[in-house]
C-alpha cells in the first residue's frame, strides 16, 4: 500500500512537472508555418524579396514566382521587414497559417519636386531626372559633393579638377554640354534657397555638412521658367536634412595628402519641435597641379581646408505644416600653386521660411567677405611677383512665395513670385606698373512672377508653365586714385515659358517631350573683375548682356519589373544666343590673356541615358551615357570660331557604378568614369585627351551603430589633363581613404 501511494506521489509530480514545465516547451518547439506572396503595385510577383525578422536576420526569400515559407516558434502574429532591391522597404505583421499578400513599391516611382514645383512621378516628368539618394552620395569615393554628383553623365565643372583643388573662379558647373566659364549655366538651390555665389555665380561646394545632405535631385534641361536665371543647363536641388526624429551621427576619415573629411550632426524632435545641428571640416594638403615635366622652383600644391555649419530650427504645425529658421557658417583658405596665389572665402547664410498648406514662403540672404591674390610669374618658373590683391564683398537678400491649388482631382496650378537683390564691390590694391587702388561696386536685381499649370487626364501628363523676368544693373561705378568711372545702367524684361508631354503607353513605359526658353544674366564678376587661373587672364566686360537659350527634348522611360530595372533615353537640344565666353586675345607658351564676350550663338544636341538594374538580390548597376554635339554656330566677329567646340566640354562622356552588399560581408562599390577629349580655349588649340577613372568604397558594419569604410580615387593612377592655362595641369592622383562612421537613432 505504502508502495502505491509512493508511486501514485510520483505519478503526479511528473504529471505537475509536465503540465507546468515540458508541456510549454514542447509546444514552444512545434514551428508554426508562415508563408505568402510578394508583389508589385502591377500586381506582378518579385522574385528575390528578403523577409527579415525585427533582429535583421533573414527569415525567407522569395523564389521566382515571389512566394515565401519559413516557420517560427511564435503561435501569434510576428512583425518581419520586406525588401527587395530596387523597391521600398516595409514593416507587416504576419499571421500563422494564412497566406499574406505584400505589396512592395518601386523605388523608381520617385516624386520630383525640382522639375516641376508641383510634385511629379519621373516616369510621369517631361524632363530628364536624376536622383542621388543618401546611400549613393554617402558610398561615392570622393568627399566633395562636386565629386559626388560627377556620378551622373553630363555633371561637369568648368574644369575636370576636384573642387578639392581647383580655383573657386573655375567651380561653374556644367549640364547638357553647355560649358560654362567661372559663372554656372546650372542653378543649385537648397530648400528653395539659391547656393550660387552671389557675386561670381561659382558653387562653393564644400560649403554643406555633408551630413546634413538628404539626396540630390539633378534636373537637365533649361527651367527658367519656373527660377530664372541661370536654369539653361538645368537645376542642382540639394535636398536638406530636417530635424525630424532623434538622431546622432558621426564621421571621421583620413587619407592620403592628408585629405580629411570630419562631420557631425544631432538632430532632436520634441513634440512639434525639432532641431538640427551639423558641421565639417574638410581639407586636404593637395598635389602640384602643373605638369612634372613643366615645374618650376615655385610651384607648390594647391589644396583647401574649409569649415562649415548649419543650424536648424523647425517647428511642425498641424500635421505636415511647418515653419523654420535655418542659419549656415563656411569658412576655407586655398593656396593656388604658387606662394603668393592665395584665396579665402568667408560666407554667411540665412533663411526662414514656411511650408502652410497650399502655400510655400522663403526669405533668405547672405553675406560674404571673399580675397584673392594674383601674381606674374617668369617663364621659367623659377620668380614670381606679386600683382593685386582683391577683396570682394557681397551682401545678398531675396524672397520667394508660390501657392498650389488642386482644381478637382486631375489639375494643378501654381501662382509664384520672388525678388533677389545682390550688393558687391571688387576693392583692389595693385602692385603692378604705377600701383595704387581701384575699387568698383554695382548692384543687381532680378524680380520675376511665374505660374504653372498641371493636368493628368487619363495616361497623359500635359503641362504649361511661364515666367517674366525683370533683371536690372545698376549704381555702377570704379574709383581709383585720381578718377571716378561710371557705368551705364542697363535692365532687361524676359519672358521664358515651358511646355510638357507624357504619356504612358503602359503602367512602366511612357513617352515624354518638352521645350522651353531659358535666359542668364551676366554676374558682377564678368562685368567688372578681372580674373585670374594660373597664368591664365581673363578680363571683364561691362558691355555683357544675358544669355538666351531655346531648346527641346524627347524620349522615353521604361520600367522593367521582371528584371527590375529602369531605362531612360532622351534626345536633347539647346541652342544659346549671346553666350557669355572668354575670347583668346593674346596667347604664349606660358600666358594666356582672354577677355569676356558676348559670343555670337552655341548649339549642343545629342544624347543622354541613364539605367538602373538590380539583376541579382545583392547586386545594383547604374550609369549612364551622354553625347554631346556642342559647338559655336554663329559669331560675325570671328567666323573662324564657327564650328569650334564649346571649351571644356566633351563629346562622349559615360559613367558605370557596381555595388555589391551582403549583410555579413559588406559593400563594395566600383565607380568607373570614361571621358572623350575636349578642349580648354575657344580657338580649340590647346587640346585635353580623354581619361578613364577607376573609384572604389568598401564599407562594414559592425552592430547597429558603427561602420568602418575605405576608399580609392583614381586606382590606375591615370594621368589625366584637366586643364591647360597654358601649362598643362593634372587631375587628382592615386588616394586611399579609411574613416569610420557612427550612427545612433534611426
């Protein structure tokens, strides 16, 4: 008996130990299935989508017909992450035993707000797009953001050097094959605000915390008509950071010419509050620029070490209305290849402005100290001689105000105006023949009312847009010692309007067509300074007038879903009446003195491609090709310039980037670029041969905060001409970055 109850102890012990203890890990152990389908908005499976679990790892891929399985311990609904390339990612939350349906977006269905200030779908936009997203700028091999963009065919300075090194008077930036000269015939905004040096029209292009870059929307294709001035090439939007969730981040980096590149930025969102700070220092100690075989004793490197920073105050109202007050600092020192070429810039900006409903408010200024020396050197490079020192101070404000308003659910229409007021003196003391000072101010000022309309009738985008400008110079004058000179006045009424068409043949291939009149405005810089790069003189012109441009495009997009690419082609065409060009007066071996004018007519039509493929889950190809027929067409003056190509630009110009990234491995990065010969004067005498460069990054995370990166420019260490003034000077070299990044939020 004692026996039995003994047992019958046992028994229920192991029954409790069962009941309370194994029974739950057991059923713990029984794996429930999970399983579904991922499609596109077509309703087309994607083949290769990864479903990750909230820890990052992966759970299931999708094979060919885009289905997944897995299964999991959890008897309830889980939370897992979809991706795939070239699509968005997106959070779902998953049940056991039913079959779910995930709908993935294409990355290609991106909204343009630059094109059209009314947003629009790029397959849906007339003109040619590109967007540069964090990923793409981050993993470039270069640390200056004009490197970056020279990722997209067709971006080009005036000059093929790095920002890094080059004179900021050669910083113009080039689209479509137009050239430009130390102006830009392509506006770059930020936040609706013009980053154009607002005496010289250069890009000061270290002047952002590159932390504080979002992506960069590259518009080609004229678009006064919606900016005035200066949009004939295209326009550069750099898209800003916004204080909108917690976020900490670091970089550091350092490489070879002892080429840094050091940012921060903290961003903090406290209920409709939100603020931002970031800033850099970038610099690098440079290489000698001029040829080995064309030296002197006094040629030294040219480099930059720069400073910059923004601060950002925003505050949300109402859901997605907002106002801000944003104000930025940028501070770099160069030498220019020799002792005595030196230049330093100094600029303040600020803004404030609002996003409220329908209705878009800027105002915006800046103030600028820049100083340059100029010196003559021998013909042997063996003594250099001081010649002037300027100072050019500019004061710039500006606003700009514009109102959308939907009329039923297929149109659009946009009222808009805006003012900008520049205030600029070049103060000179000159060294050479009797000495003394010679000091010239002026002011400009551009005002101008647009308005756009926006109609999506069925599978058509139509689209008509125009613009009046006012542009006037004016209290003209230069001292001296001795004299007072004053200059004429002049002002200038322009209209430019744009017309658009697409039309989409099926939900991923549409046709698009566009025209458009664009016009540019001589900058104080070409009227009234004279210049200098290297040996190279260029004098003013006060008798300048604006440039006119007219010109077209047409092609068409293509979405390809099964291979997941994207495809699209557009013929272009711009010609340009009165371009502003440095005309050859007097050349030497070692001097080249030039003089600006208004040329008689230019024309570039050719070309452009751009791809995106994803053909393998961890793989991306993108690129793009451009060919330019960009040549003088007319110019009574000088008729033997007709037919001669427009300086600095090339005729054949192609770019490949191949990222490889496994989540265990890492990210690779192949950046190729392949230019055709140019060349660097109006009279085509001084010619540069084509180049092929070789980048690479690499990159490894390390948990969820901290990553480690390298980086190579110019692997094959190519010699490659990127300008002649008149002495051959030499692109960037062979370098090697390493830099460690750190990130905290999301």
């Amino acid at each position: 008996m004692k026996r039995q109850v003994t047992s019958f102890g046992l028994l229920m012990v192991a029954s409790l130990l069962y009941g309370f203890i194994l029974l739950p890990v057991c059923r713990a152990q029984q794996l429930q299935p999970f399983s579904g389908i991922v499609l596109n908005d077509d309703g087309s499976p994607i083949a290769h989508a990864e479903i990750d679990g909230t820890d990052g790892s992966v759970l299931a891929v999708s094979g060919d017909d885009g289905r997944f399985h897995f299964s999991n311990s959890s008897q309830a609904a889980i939370t897992v992450r979809a991706n795939a390339p070239g699509y968005g990612t997106i959070t779902v939350t998953l049940l056991p035993l039913a079959d779910a349906h995930i709908t993935l977006l294409q990355h290609h269905e991106e909204v343009v707000v630059t094109a059209y200030r009314s947003p629009l779908d790029t397959l849906d936009s007339p003109v040619s797009t590109r967007v540069m997203g964090t990923r793409q700028l981050q993993e470039a091999a270069t640390p200056a953001l004009d490197g970056r963009l020279r990722q997209v065919p067709g971006v080009e300075l005036f000059r093929r050097s790095s920002s890094l090194v080059a004179n900021p008077t050669s910083q113009g930036i080039s689209l479509r094959g137009l050239g430009s000269t130390a102006a830009s015939r392509t506006l770059v905004v930020s936040d609706d605000v013009p980053l154009n040096d607002p005496y010289g029209g250069w890009i000061h292009w270290e002047e952002m915390p590159a932390l504080a870059v979002q992506s960069v929307e590259v518009v080609r294709g004229g678009a006064s008509d919606l900016y005035g001035s200066s949009a004939i090439g295209g326009v550069i939007d750099v898209m800003p950071v916004k204080p909108e969730r917690d976020v900490f981040a670091l970089t550091t980096g350092y490489g070879g010419e002892s080429t840094t590149e050091n940012g921060v930025l903290a961003s903090l969102k406290r209920g409709p509050w939100g603020g931002l700070f970031a800033g850099g220092i970038v610099g690098t100690d440079g290489y000698i620029l001029t040829a080995p075989d064309l030296r002197g004793p006094i040629d030294q490197a040219n480099n930059v070490h720069s400073q910059n920073g923004l601060i950002d105050l925003e505050r949300t109202i109402r859901n997605s209305n907002r106002i801000f007050l944003r104000g930025s600092g940028f501070n770099e020192a160069r030498d220019n290849g020799t002792p005595l070429q030196k230049n330093a810039t100094r600029l303040w900006r600020y803004s404030a402005g609002t996003d409220w409903s329908q209705l878009t408010f800027r105002f915006y200024g800046s103030t600028e100290h820049y100083r340059q020396t100029f010196s003559s050197i021998n013909s042997t490079r063996t003594a250099e001689t001081l010649t002037r020192y300027a100072e050019d101070p500019a004061d710039e404000l500006g606003a700009a105000a514009h109102w959308r308003q939907p009329i039923g659910a297929k149109t659009v229409v946009l009222a808009g105006a805006d003012t900008h007021d520049v205030r600029a003196s070049d103060d000179e003391v000159l060294f050479a023949g009797a000495g003394g000072i010679q000091n010239t101010a002026a002011r400009q000022r551009q005002t101008g009312i647009y308005g756009e309309a926006l109609s999506t009738p069925g599978k058509w985008t139509l689209s008509a847009s125009g613009r009046v400008d006012h542009f006037s110079n004016f209290d003209a004058a230069q001292w001296t010692q001795n004299t007072v000179k004053t200059y004429p006045s002049f002002s200038e009424t322009v209209f430019d309007p744009r017309l658009g068409l697409s039309r989409r043949i099926t939900s991923n291939f549409a046709l698009h067509a566009s025209g458009f009149r664009a016009y540019r405005a001589p900058t104080q810089n070409e009227l009234y300074r004279t210049g200098q790069v290297g040996q190279q003189v260029t004098l003013p012109n006060a008798n300048l007038r604006s440039e006119r441009a007219t010109g077209w495009e047409t092609g068409f997009q293509a979405n390809l879903p099964q291979w997941q690419s994207m495809l699209r082609v557009s013929y272009f065409w711009t010609r340009v009446n009165r371009p502003i060009t440095a005309l050859t007066l007097s050349s030497t071996p070692t001097s080249t003195l030039l003089q600006r004018e208004n040329l008689g007519q230019i024309e570039s039509r050719g070309v452009s491609v751009d791809y995106e493929s994803h053909p393998v889950r961890w793989a991306t190809l993108t690129g793009g090709y451009q060919f330019a027929n960009a040549t003088v067409t007319s110019y009574t003056q000088q008729p033997q310039l007709v037919g001669n190509w427009i300086p600095q630009v090339a005729r054949n110009m192609a770019t490949t980037q191949v990222r490889v990234s496994d989540r265990r491995i890492g990210v690779l990065s192949l950046q190729a670029r392949i230019s055709g010969r140019q060349f660097d004067d109006d009279a085509n005498n001084y010619l540069l041969h084509s180049y092929f460069r070789l980048d690479a990054y690499g990159s490894r995370e390390f948990g969820r905060h901290v990553e480690l990166f390298a980086a190579g420019e110019n692997l094959f260490d190519r010699s490659i001409e990127v300008g002649k003034t008149p002495l051959t000077t030499l692109g960037t070299p062979r370098l090697a970055r390493f830099g460690l990044r750190l990130r905290f939020g999301e």
